[in-house]
C-alpha cells in the first residue's frame, strides 16, 4: 500500500493563479480531508469528505474548493491564489472510527505552497 | 466550533526526564481526543488517543489524561529519549475526520 499519495510536493504560485492538489489513497477509507499548517497555528480543517459525492466545509473553506468522485480520490482547488494561501497542505485519509478501529487519520507527505 | 489551546508552545526537558503537554476544549459534545507526533519536515503520525469514557490511557512510556468535567487533556511522557524530539499536537472533535488541532508544543529533548 502506498497510502496517502500527495502531489506536488512544492508549487510556487503568482497571485490570481489557480491550481490544484491531487490526494489519493488506496487504503479504502470512507473519509477524506484537507489541512493547511502555518507556523504558531497547528493544523486547521479546510474540507473534508466522508464519502464519494458527499462534501462538507471545515474550518478555513474560503478560496478552496473539493470534489469526491470516487472514494480514493480528493483533490483541493485554489480558485484565485492569494499570499495568504502561502502553507503546507496536508491531506489525510481515515476509516470508520468505533467498531471498526481507533480512527487514525493517516497524512499524506505534505505539499509546499508559496504564492507570490 | 470546536476551539482547542495547547500549553506550552515550546519545552525542554533533560534525557530521562519527564514531559507534559495540556490542552483544553471549548465544545463538551467532543469525545475524541488524539495526539499527534510530528518529526521536522514530517507527516503527522498519531500516537495515542482517547475517547470521552475513558479517564487515561497508557502507552508504554506515553500516557494520556482527561478530565471532561474540566475540559482538559494532557500528554504525559515518561523517560524522555532524543527521539522524542519533535512538535505534538492534540486534538479535538466528534469525529476523527472533523478535529480542531491545538497550535502545537515543540518539544526539545537535551541529551
């Protein structure tokens, strides 16, 4: 199993630019979500998925947009890169907590994004 | 939301010695609580957690509390080692895949 899968790693992007994280996991977890870490603030939810189709916003969801097609697959859009885009984005995957196990989120490797 | 803050933001202890991370949650409806270890540059990895009908729960040399009616939780680890040496986050929610992280606790362990 490779995991949590994340890419690119780095991406250097100017103002106003749009791109888009891609995040896959083949450990068939039912519930996907996105970080962003910044320095002194831990990490903050931006969306999460617990299923395919079936979306919802976290914390920070402004200037960010997801899609859950299918269950391995969760990419994260930045519409109009802004600096304060500027973060690492860590996505992570989890199955069923309770009966079926302790709920673990599983990261991917992070990916590194600086908007100038 | 859900709205954790974890104390200190930096700490360091002697090999050997022990370390102590709390944090402390607004939402009493939250009854999952996991800590995270994360070495620089990185992923975050879980290594413990508890659920609300549990008071503590033990790890080897890690070991975690919660106090509900008080709304705090804290990580304890006993016989520091250089590895232990990395930031650890706690964590707040009803579910796993929606949490609120606290900012972090950089731990340096001196040999």
């Amino acid at each position: 199993n490779a995991g949590v899968t994340q890419t690119p790693k780095f991406q250097v992007l100017k103002t106003g630019q749009s791109m888009t994280l891609q995040c896959a996991q083949d450990m068939n977890h039912e519930y996907m979500s996105w970080y962003r870490q910044d320095p002194g603030m831990g990490l903050r939810l931006i969306h999460y998925s617990v299923g395919a189709g079936i979306t919802d916003q976290g914390e920070v969801p402004n200037g960010y947009n997801v899609s859950r097609s299918t269950t391995e697959d969760f990419p994260l859009r930045l519409l109009s890169a802004a600096p304060s885009q500027t973060s690492v984005y860590f996505c992570a995957s989890s199955y069923s907590s309770g009966a079926r196990g302790t709920g673990e989120l599983f990261f991917g490797e992070g990916s590194r994004l600086t908007v100038l | 939301g859900e709205n954790v803050e974890q104390h200190p933001s930096t700490l360091s202890v002697q090999e050997g010695d022990s370390a102590v991370i709390k944090c402390t949650y607004s939402d009493s409806a939250s009854n999952y609580f996991p800590w995270y270890k994360q070495e620089l540059g990185k992923r975050p990895q879980l290594i413990i957690d508890i659920r609300s009908n549990v008071g503590e729960k033990k790890d080897q040399r890690i070991a975690v509390t919660l106090n509900k009616t008080a709304k705090h939780f804290s990580l304890h680890i006993t016989e520091t080692q250089p590895e232990d040496s990395a930031v650890y986050f706690c964590a707040a929610g009803l579910r796993d895949y929606k949490l609120s992280f606290g900012a972090g606790t950089t731990v340096t362990v001196r040999a």
